[in-house]
C-alpha cells in the first residue's frame, strides 16, 4: 500500500498535468476557518466541490486548494467569504482563484454602451497579506474578427505586482497548448467615480493543437485604495470601457460580470459583504461639462493638462470633430483662444465660461 506521502505527491503531478481528481474530505480538512458570512451559506470547503450556484451569482476555487486547506463560502446576494492557505506541493505558477460570476442569462445580456451600462456596487474587508489582486472581470461575448478574445477588468487592488506582473499571471500552459503575454502597454491614465485609474492594455497570443489566436486583456488599476481592511466602491463600467475609442461608440455585449480574488504566495482571508450588480438603462443624454477634458464632472488644473494634450492631437488630425466639452468659448472650434479660457476659470480670473443659447 502507498504512503500518504506519495499519494499525495501523485495528486499533485495529476494536478500539474491539468487532471482535477477528487478527495474525500475528513473532518479536519473542512475545519471552518472563514468568517461565516450572514444567512444561509454553503460551505464549500466542506463538500470539496469547486463551484456552486445561489441565485444568478456561481462561484469558484479550485479543488487542489480546498483539498489542502484553503476555505471559501458562499452566500445570497454575491456574498462570499474566503480564507487562502497555501498548499504543501504547491504548483509552478499555479494560482488560488476564489470568484462569483453574475450570469446575466442568455438572451440578456446587456449591451453597455450609451444604452445600456452595468454598475458593481460593492463592499469587502480584506485581510489578505503578499502577492494577490481584487478585481472585476467583464466577459466579453462577442468574439472578434479570427477569433480573437477580449476581456475587461476593473482592478481595485493589486498587491505586490506591478501591472506587466500581474498580466503575466494571466499565462496559461497545459501540455504542449499555452497562453502568452506578448506585449503590456499604457495606454491612459483618469479618474471614474472619484478615483484615480491606470488603465492597460495586454496582448497575448494562445498555441494550441487545434486553434491560435490572439487575446486582449484591458485592466484599470486603481492607485488611490487607502490602508486598512475596507474597501468599497461603486463601479462605472462603460464610464471605464468608454475611454478607448473600441468601446466608447460601440455596443458591447457582456455575458457576465465577475468579482475575482486572486492569490499566490499570499495569507490571510477576506469577506465581501455587499455585492450588487445591476444594469442600468441609460435612456437620458450623458451631461456635457464644458471644459471637462478628463470626464472626472469638475474643472481643476488636470483638464488644463489634459486640454493641451487633446490640442497637439486635434491640430495634427485634419478635418477632426470638436468635442462639446472642448469649445469653451462657443466659437464652433476648438483652439487656444479655449485653453487660455480654461486656464483663466481654474486660477479664477473669470467665474464661469459663456452659456450657450
């Protein structure tokens, strides 16, 4: 007969080979070390089952992590609750992915553009030490021209990465078929719902036997969470998606909307006690602010900055439209006769910029 060594040492070559084999579990393995969050909650841990469904909301972690410690229960209303413990073979770049996905159903899905928009309102303490990161995932449906995949996260916050990292986490390799960071770029950096966003841009290319194709990945990383346990916020997602030209003027289906916590070389646990995602019909004209070149709804040095920049791209790009925010002084055009306008309003040399009729 084996060791419980080498039984476990086979489990975890199965696991490195992408082959999931269930456990029983003893009492000791599904000991509650997780906060229980309020109402009925179904313990995963104790089951040894990776997923489970309550309401709209499936959440997730992976087997190998709960066979060896790790806890997670779910709840009513997005709630859940998790506690990652690392396991004693730990896999080569293998990470603990503890999720609820918002299913939208299919023949619902919204289209979030000027229409439609979904908004995550959210509340967690976390207790998380080391490497992880907090984000929301919208599941792009619609596939591109080949093929390609796209993605939309919303990052609020990511610990011990920096951002090139933290995509490179997004790698994938099962036998000879793998996922590939080729490239990370900046592409804009803004403030939504009065925080402050870097937002990137990750290509990545997937070898398969049977397929290749590429892979985007869009992530705004907040930069301005405070210390402490509690973190909470009401996400914008078309105010995010809509800083890239792709998203702003187009109608973009979304098949569920997730929030991940996703852990290596981590302790620590955390609670999300308030997740409320909802889609919003945006029948009513978006308000236009003149001189809001950052869409952050308030007029300081940061549209000056901005202004100068939209400029030096409006004087190069012939035949370019004026955005109605831009044409400060009503003139039909945007110029530097609006800059110096602007600049005069945010020193206060002038109290207000001209009404339009």
């Amino acid at each position: 007969m084996r060791s419980k060594k080498a039984l476990l040492s086979v489990a975890s070559a199965l696991m490195a080979a992408a082959c999931m084999l269930p456990f029983p579990a003893t009492a000791a393995d599904s000991e509650a070390a997780v906060t229980a969050v309020t109402d009925t909650a179904i313990d995963l841990s104790e089951s040894i089952s990776s997923n489970t469904t309550i309401d709209n909301y499936e959440f997730y972690c992976p087997e190998y992590f709960l066979i060896y410690g790790s806890k997670m229960k779910a709840s009513t209303n997005g709630r859940f609750s998790g506690e990652y413990k690392a396991p004693p073979y730990p896999l080569n770049g293998q990470y603990a992915e503890f999720s609820s996905m918002y299913k939208f159903g299919e023949g619902n899905e919204p289209n979030v553009g000027k229409k439609q928009n979904i908004r995550a309102d959210y509340c967690l303490n976390n207790r998380l030490n080391g490497k992880y990161g907090i984000f929301f995932d919208a599941m792009i449906t619609e596939n591109t021209e080949n093929h390609d995949r796209c993605y939309f996260d919303v990052a609020e916050m990511v610990s011990g990465y920096e951002p090139e990292d933290f995509l490179k986490t997004f790698e994938l390799k099962y036998g000879t078929n793998h996922l590939d960071l080729k490239s990370c770029e900046l592409l804009k950096s803004y403030s939504s719902g009065g925080h402050e966003y870097d937002l990137y841009k990750g290509v990545y290319h997937y070898y398969g036997c049977y397929s290749n194709y590429d892979e985007y990945r869009y992530i705004a990383f907040r930069k301005d969470y405070a210390d402490g346990e509690q973190l909470e916020n009401s996400i914008d997602l078309y105010d995010h998606m809509s800083r890239l030209s792709e998203f702003e003027n187009a109608d973009t289906k979304i098949g569920a909307m997730s929030l991940i916590f996703r852990t290596i070389e981590t302790e620590g646990d955390f609670e999300v006690t308030k997740q409320d995602i909802s889609v919003i019909e945006q029948s009513t004209v978006p308000e236009v602010i003149s001189g809001d070149f950052n869409s952050d709804k308030r007029i300081d040095s940061m549209d000056v900055v901005h202004a100068r920049k939209t400029l030096l791209k409006h004087m190069s790009s012939e035949g370019a439209d004026t955005p109605e925010y831009a044409d400060i002084n009503l003139n039909g055009k945007f110029d530097v006769a609006d800059i110096v306008m602007l600049q005069s309003f945010v020193i206060g040399r002038i109290k207000a910029f001209p009404a339009s009729e």
